[in-house]
C-alpha cells in the first residue's frame, strides 16, 4: 500500500486537511509555533485521517467528501498527537518516530501542555464544522475512553493480571475507539444512511484493533531496522496478545512469568527471558491470527459500500495490518 498514492487520489481534500491543521496549530507565542511546526514534520503515517475522507467519500451519493469531513478528519488526526504527547508522559517514553520525545527534549511540563493545546485545537476544529452535534459526542467518547483505556492497562501493569478480555478492552479504548470516531465522522459530514454509519464503524473499530494487535506483535518481532525497538511494552509491564498467547500455550509457566511481569523494574533481564518465552511458546502465531480475524471483520464491513477506488484503498489499509513493519 502507498500512502503516496492514496494522498493523490484525495487532493484538494487532503491539501485542505493540511490547512485545517496548521491554521488550528498557528499561535502568536513563538516557541509553541515552532514546537507545533517540528512536530507536526515529523508526522506519522496520518491513517486516521485518511480512513476519515475516504470513508466520507465511500459513504457519499456523489462519491466526494466535503468541508465537514475535512474538518472532522483534521481533528482526529490533532487528537491522536495530542494523545501521543500525553502518553509519552504517562509511559516516560523518550523516542517516537525514531526521533526524541518532546517530554524528552523539553521536559514533561511542556509536551502535558503542547498535548493540551493539540487536544483544544482538535476540539476548536470539530467545532468548525457546520454540522458537529453528532461528531462531538463521538470526539468526546473517544476521550473518555482514552482515559479508562490508560487508567485500566495502569492498573493492569500493577497486579500482572491482565487478561485477554482485559487486553481487548484496552486496546479498543485507547486505539479502535479514536479510529472508530474517524471512520464515523467522515460517514456523518455526508450524512449517510444508518446502514453506512454501522458499517463505517465496524470497519474502523476492526481496523483500529487490528493496527493495536500489529503493534504489540511488532514489540517481540520488530527491532531498531524494522522501526520500532523489541521490549518496550514489556519494560512497561504491558501483557499484550503474544504474550497471552504463549500462557494458552505454556500454562504451566504463566503464574511464574506473571509474577516476573511485576518485578520487571527491578530485573531488567527478565525482559529477554519473557520475550524468549512467547517466541518459543507460539504467542506471536496467535496474535497473529487474531490480526487476521480482524482484518477480517474490517474488509467484510465494506461489503454493503459500492465498488469504488475509494473502497479499493479501505480494503488495502486493512490489509496493510497484516505485514507492515512500522
């Protein structure tokens, strides 16, 4: 799948959602301008909002998204960065993207507030819209679910007890529920049909677990070449799918690996011994048929959508879960 490609085709759209980002972004204090520009330059691969105006346009009469879907696409994407401002807080984390944190580079004070004022400017730009009842009710879940989703998987890193449904739950609060509000949104600014609106967000809460799962599993098989580090979930204390996975596979051992999950602070070296332990034990296999599964559910969403390239390139960043490297 290009990203490059997938940019061409939504044009005007996309140059329009660039706008809508920098204008929301645009402050008359020089230092958070020039926070705001270096940040955004390093943007990631901008899925949601992608999967927002091409949602928009599958789900349109006309087959074209318009200025509220700009609108609502834009805001997704600031509130996702907003988030990756404040979990780089919460996790202490110090690369993103292969480049340093702004918490790492400024301190923690600076990326709580950077991240308030990329929240505010997701907020202001709904707000722009000319029709956003229905979208800031979503925007407003999703942050409620963002801050269960980071309250449980603290709480889950404290006791080693985190189990699948437990896991899931996570997952979905702090990554399917932003992608099923993106999906959503674009369907709403061209006012599709009930039928379209279920389907927009069985597709996006699929594709958003999916992209999670993609993650965790990269976290044991990934390494400095493939882009992300192998170990950070668990120096976290995060049990993510392989390594449940590997308990159905190797029960014997879960009491021990949990109890090491716990003390992991203090014996760094477990990292490596646990990663071991769900390689040799089929806890990637597994996540990775989950992934499918989701994969799955996500294509199978887009059934009721007219064939179309916009639907073509849904299907494709669906798919893209099942192999990407980054």
């Amino acid at each position: 799948m290009s990203g490059n490609e997938i940019i061409s085709f939504l044009g005007k759209d996309w140059t329009e959602l660039q706008r809508l980002i920098r204008e929301a972004l645009s402050s008359d204090i020089s230092l958070l301008q020039k926070v705001n520009d270096k940040l955004y330059s390093r943007a990631g691969k901008q899925l949601r909002p992608m999967v927002s105006l091409l949602m928009a346009r599958a789900c349109s009469a006309d087959g074209r998204a318009n200025a509220d879907s700009c609108h609502f696409a834009a805001a997704a994407e600031l509130l996702h960065n907003a988030t990756l401002l404040h979990d780089d807080v919460a996790d202490s984390g110090t690369i993103r993207r292969g480049m340093p944190t702004l918490s790492a580079e400024m301190g923690p004070t600076a990326a709580v507030l950077v991240g308030d004022y990329w929240l505010s400017s997701a907020v202001n730009t709904v707000l722009a819209a000319s029709s956003n009842i229905k979208v800031i009710r979503l925007f407003a879940r999703t942050l409620g679910d963002l801050a269960k989703g980071e309250m449980l998987q603290l709480q889950n890193a404290a006791t080693g007890n985190t189990t699948e449904e437990d896991y899931f739950k996570v997952i979905y609060c702090k990554t399917a529920s932003l992608f099923e509000t993106a999906g959503v949104s674009g369907a709403v600014s061209v006012n599709a049909s009930e039928q379209k609106l279920e389907a927009a967000r069985r597709y996006a809460s699929s594709l958003g677990t999916a992209f999670q799962i993609r993650d965790d599993i990269l976290d044991y098989e990934g390494g400095e070449k493939l882009g992300k580090p192998m170990g950070v979930d668990l120096a976290e204390k995060k049990i993510t799918l392989p390594l449940i996975g590997a308990f159905y596979n190797a029960p014997a051992q879960e009491k021990a690996i949990r109890r090491k999950i716990t003390r992991i602070h203090l014996h760094p070296e477990y990292v490596q011994e646990i990663h071991g332990f769900v390689l040799e034990n089929g806890g990637v296999d597994y996540a990775a048929a989950k992934l499918d599964e989701y994969v799955e559910r996500a294509v199978g969403a887009l059934e009721i959508f007219d064939d179309s390239v916009q639907k073509d390139y849904l299907v494709q960043i669906a798919q893209y879960n099942s192999y990407r490297k980054i």
